[in-house]
C-alpha cells in the first residue's frame, strides 16, 4: 500500500473502487421512525460511487438485514439500483476470467456490464452475508432476484459443504490487474473446520501471476467468539494484498498491516447502527480503494454523512454523590439520568452532517449501573420524556454491570 | 372485428398483441411433480410472443399463484422475462399517453420500452390478479418487483377504494390506434357497488376519439357468484371493442360478441389446469390479437402444447351393472374405477403434443357417484397404484352427486 494518495492518472490504469458493507436494508423496518435509514445511506453509498467516478462497487455482505425482506424494502433496493448502475456511462474495465466459473448457480453466466442485452453504468459486485444468505433447495437468496434481474453480480456463493474452491474474478483495466476472491458467509466453525482440513483453496491466474492484485472479501466472524467461531488472519494465505472483511459492524477504515500474513485488512464496518452497542458509535465510513499497476494500491476513508447520531455513556451511579439510602434517592437518580440523557442529545448536535436525508433524532443509549443499593426504575416510562427527541425512546437507558464489562473485555483481548 | 384473418400488412400499419392470462407460476409448488407446470407454460407463451413478432404481451392477472410467491418463483420468472424481454430488436410502437398517469405508483413513471436505459425487445403489459394483488401500506405486489426492474408494465392500480378512474395507456403504431383500459383485481361487490354508483369512470382521448380501438383487461368474476358478487357485462360502456376478461379459467377463446353492448368479450382463460373441475377440461389457449386502423381486429386462437393433459369423468355407480348388495360389490367397484381410470389415461395419450416440455403424466379426475348403496373407498390407497402414471394419484377419484350438480348448473344458467 502506498503511503499518499495516488494521482488521477490520465493513462487510465486507475482501478477506483468503493468499499462499503453490512448495509442491512430493512433493519429496524416496523419502526417508523428508523425504517428508511439504512435504505436511505445505501442511496448516499451509490452516489458518493457516481459521484467518486468509481469503475465499481464492492459490497461485502449483508445487503439485507432479513433473509426474506419485505417487499417494500426489495422494490427500494431495486428502484436505486435501477436509478444509480443503469444509463449510458461506458464500463471501461473487463473482465477477463471465466464468468460460469464465477456465476456458476446464475442463468445469466456473465457479468452484467458484459451483457450486452443490458446498459450497466456502475457495475456492482457483492457477496451474500449471515442475513442474506442462501436457502432452501434452490440455494436461493434475497440477493440472486437482484442478481437475476442484472443489477448485480452476485459472487462467492459455494455449492459443497465440504470444500471451498474460488476462482477469483479477475478484472482488466489497461495494465491494472485485479483479482477478486469473494466467500459468501458461511457458519464460522465449518469454515474454520475447513481451513484447518486444508479444504479452502484460492486458485490463482496461471499468466503473470505476481502482478494482480489480490483482494479478498469474507464475512464472517473476525473477533473471537470461541476457539472456532471465528476466522483467524493467519488461516488466509499471504499471496493476498488485501482483505476486506465484512461482517463486523465497528468501523475500522484505515488497513491494518498483518505483518506476519504480508496483507492489509480493511473492515469498513455496518453504514448502519444496527446495535446500541460501543463498535457502532465509531463514525460511519465507507473506502474509495484506488489500484494502479504493480499492486500499487491506497484507501482515502469517506465519511458517511446520512447516518444517524448515536451516543453512548455509561453511568456507574456509586460513583456519583447520591446517596443510596436517602429518602428520595429514585427521584434523583432519574433526574440525573434525566440530565446525563439531555447533555447526549446536546452532543448528538455535533454530528448533525448537513446531509438532505441524514435523520436528526439520535440514537442515545446511557448503560447505568445500579450496582451498590439503587433501585432500577422504569425504562420505557423514563423514555416517554424523551419521545421527540431521540428516536428510540423506549430502551434509552439500560442496566449493566460496569465490573463484568470490564471482566468480559478483559477475557477478549486475550 | 373481422370474419377473416388480417393479412401482414407492410406498411407497419398492423398491431399485433398476444392475449395470456392467468399463468399463476407457483401454482401446486410443493408438489414437485407439477411444481414447474406453469412456469413451463409461461416459458411457452414469451416464446410464442417472440415467434409471432407481436408488439407485446398483455397480461390479464394472476401472474403468481401466491401473494408472495416463492424465491424460486420469483427468480425463475425473473430469469424468463431477461431471456424473453431484455434484447436490441427494436419497438415500432409508441406510447402516447402521460405515462405518469398510467404508472403513477411507479418510481419510473415510464413504460420500459421508452426508458432509454432499458433496452427492451419485447415489452409486457399486465394488471394485477386476485392472487398476486398489492397489500400492506404501500400498495404493493409481486408485480411491482418486476416492474420496478424494468421487465414489465404494471399498469391498472388503483389507489382509491371510493372511485376508479381509468386514464387509458395510447398506444400508436403508424395510424393504427389502440387504447388499453385496464383494472386490477378487486372485490367483486365493491366494484359492483361502484358501478352501481356511477364511480367507475374511463377517461377516454380527446383527439380522433372515434377512431381508438378500445380494448378493456379486467380481472373479475365473470360468472354470478350472487347478486353482486361478479361484474355484469352490461356494465361495461359500450364504447368498448373487446373486453379482455381475466380471473376466469375456463378457455373461452373465441370472442363472443355482446350486442346490446355493441363490444366483444375474450376469455382466454387460464394457461394451467388449477383445478381439476369441468371449467379446465377445455384445451388451453392464448390469442393472438391483430389490430388495423379503423378498429379492425381480428383475434387467431394459438393452442398451448405444454400444457399437462387433464381428463375428467363422472361416474354413476346406481347406471352400472354393479349390483349394490352383492357380496362382493366393494371389489367390483373398485375393479370398474380401475378400468375406467386406464381408459382416461389411455385417454389422454391424444393430448400429448409433442412439445419438449409438456410433462406426460396426466392429471386426472374421476367423479363417482355412490348413491344407491354403494361405499366409497380409500381415494389416496386406491390411486397408489397409478403413483407412475397419473400427475396426481392421491385424489384421481372424487365423490359426487349427479342430482346435485344438476340442480347447482341449473340454478347458475338462471
Ligand atoms: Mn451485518
Ligand atoms: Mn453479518
Ligand atoms: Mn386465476
Ligand atoms: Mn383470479
């Protein structure tokens, strides 16, 4: 990776390419207040790609948040999809390996740009994550109506439980090489099982093999949640230059060097606040991934400006000055709670972007720990005060236990 | 309409449009012997659309057999309309009329063959069924995803249940001039009432009114099911050349014409058996519809080949030489259902056509009659032995009552 941006080069060798993930249409769907806020940044993500001039998107999974998405959450994917990858700006890049190997299970074995039956402006390539993935007899999912409709292209999905082979879509601009391994999801102790069998195998181009560069993008567990419910770094192979690692919700947009494995990884993280957790209060990003010759490549992080606020405190009441034995300790402690919540909402203003279709009511969530003699009170009573102001007024605050956490976090950086 | 066929005309003066309805892919799905009847059938019809070079398809409903149809489905039709639909021959008609009024629920208020993103060979125009009609908030139906990809036109919403105002999609070709009406499926007393009311309103052109050929797709009972629970053709305007009626399965493929109406009436009926009832007993058909100026039209009946042969059989028992008080009378009958049931398969060798897709094992119904004394036997163990040659063995024999029927059929033609 190179150090600096990389010129426009005006020879045309400049691969650009956005990264984006983990949008989750639909999240949050029967809640009118945050219905549209994933579909909503999924729209700003396609135009920061016209926008960016880029040859192509690259969406590491979890397009949908549902495996069966509602109807009205298929039509608005398609309606931008028809809107922002369909019209007359030429595709000037090529794909150049095997398409049936690549969209073997499609009827339609060819990239959509490559149809010449279609009118592709913004190409998009995409694998299907743990929400969207295949089902069924037909190994359908939610993305394959997309797929078939030409929308998208649809890759990584595997036919055998008991092996995985990819052959990478290698793509062609000018003398810029790139070659695109894709897994869809897959459960994370079989892929791990897999790996350690030495069932998981990238094929590699036979011609001028060390100069494509080599992206790989997975979706599956990248923290521990078990010795084998995730997928080690050190399991993919160190012919890779980078992995962009879908799945993970926290936002880490600048690569991180393996320096054991010899590749960067990228993990944009969810566009959308999916839970009121801490990884999801790290600002919002997608990458502009721009290639040049030689395996030359740079990421410039773009901000995502649609997204909803989100605040996150913790509030330990024993270290406060209440006093857990005093007459009227309830009603303190809900009117300092009360206070905590109203300074969030102030902070929340900082994040107000400007953006037509960003929402304003943030998401706050005050984790209180109640440790010590204090007594819990209502949480979807608390948040009635707070109903035009914050968008999830019936779960503001939660209870924890703030020597736990710690514990807990402990135990993971192990 | 004319006596005879309309000769090619080559001045491009010549509309001509296939007549198909009721296709209902995803019916008996979960049956996997006749899971891909029609799906099979709709493959035939595009392929009889793009044989016969007509300008379009005009879909009278029911499309799917389900409000949400199966992924499977889905993709499938999917898969069928980009083969079909999606290519570089050119459409010499217009559309005249304000699209926005036509397809005012769509995000592209454009019909696909004018959006000049799309590149459509053979465009399609359908209203809505009562099996794949819109639901929930937004109005929506499986329709509406393959509209909003582009691959057809859904036209006929309607967005008020008090009125039904109908603006008509102008079609020009060279002089010929046909405008389409049409009404998506809804409640039979409803819009009885609104008849009744004078709230069903059919907007009509201002310019060379008299010379549109006016052509109205409807999909409603046709038949009285009570009083107000079907649409009278007397309600119909008789400004009207050919009501194209939906909803209806049973084949009615010539057009009878109405003369206190002064219009015609086409049932095609549907493209697969869904019932095996009387009504599905009639050879299926699609029509070829040929328009010249003047209001010319004639309409040519095309056979479908791929349709899987139905033969259906009454049988009373007491107009047999079975005695019902012989010992041995259970056997008897049995024996005489058995060789009844292998002449109608035998029977319907003579609707095999020859087409690469029409599935060979027949359905079949025998309605048997046991009054008098006979007892019924065990339907599914006695079909057991027709497991490989007959599409549905469990349910081959149906009691019924002759005198009954009679009196029902009596009553209806009232
Ligand atoms: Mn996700
Ligand atoms: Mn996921
Ligand atoms: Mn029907
Ligand atoms: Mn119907």
């Amino acid at each position: 990776m190179s150090d600096s941006e990389l010129s426009d080069s005006e020879d045309g060798n400049l691969f650009k390419i956005l990264l984006a993930t983990d949008i989750h249409i639909g999240q949050g769907e029967k809640d009118a207040e945050i219905a549209d806020d994933a579909i909503n940044t999924f729209e700003e993500i396609l135009h920061i790609a016209v926008e960016k001039e880029v040859d192509f998107v690259l969406l590491g999974g979890d397009l949908f948040h549902e495996n069966k998405p509602s109807r009205r959450c298929v039509v608005k994917t398609m309606e931008l999809l028809r809107r922002f990858c369909i019209g007359d700006k030429e595709v000037n890049f090529k794909m150049v390996s095997d398409p049936s190997l690549n969209f073997s299970q499609s009827k339609f074995p060819v990239a959509n740009f490559d149809d010449e039956s279609l009118n592709i402006s913004l190409p998009i390539f995409s694998i299907h994550g743990n929400h969207d993935d295949p089902t069924g007899v037909d190994n359908l999912c939610a993305l394959d109506e997309l797929s078939t409709a030409g929308l998208i292209n649809l890759f990584g999905k595997q036919t055998s439980l008991e092996e995985v082979n990819m052959s990478p879509v290698l793509l062609k601009k000018k003398n810029c090489l790139l070659a695109l391994y894709g897994l869809g999801a897959m459960r994370d102790e079989r892929l791990h099982r897999l790996f350690t069998q030495q069932k998981v195998h990238f094929m590699r181009p036979k011609e001028n093999m060390e100069e494509w560069m080599n992206v790989f993008v997975i979706h599956q567990n990248r923290v521990s949640h078990g010795p084998t419910n995730y997928i080690p770094e050190k399991f993919l192979p160190n012919f890779l230059d980078l992995v962009f690692w879908g799945h993970e919700h926290e936002c880490q947009i600048s690569p991180m060097f393996n320096s054991e494995q010899d590749f960067y990884v990228i993990q944009p993280g969810s566009s959308v606040v999916t839970q009121l957790a801490e990884g999801e209060t790290v600002d919002k990003h997608v990458a502009l991934m721009q290639v040049k010759p030689g395996r030359n490549f740079n990421i410039t992080p773009i901000p995502l400006k649609s997204t909803r606020p989100f605040i996150m405190r913790d509030l330990v009441l024993s270290e406060t000055r209440i006093e857990p034995f005093h007459p009227k300790v309830n009603e303190k402690v809900e009117k300092y709670c009360t206070k905590v919540v109203n300074e969030m909402i102030e902070e929340s203003k900082n994040k107000i972007t400007g953006h037509r279709k960003q929402p304003q009511k943030p998401l706050i969530r005050l984790r209180v720990d109640f440790s010590g003699g204090y007594d819990p009170f209502s949480f979807p009573r608390f948040g009635q005060r707070f109903v035009h102001e914050v968008a999830n007024p019936r779960d503001i605050v939660k209870s924890f236990k703030k020597a736990k956490e710690a514990k807990r976090r402990e135990k993971n950086s192990e």
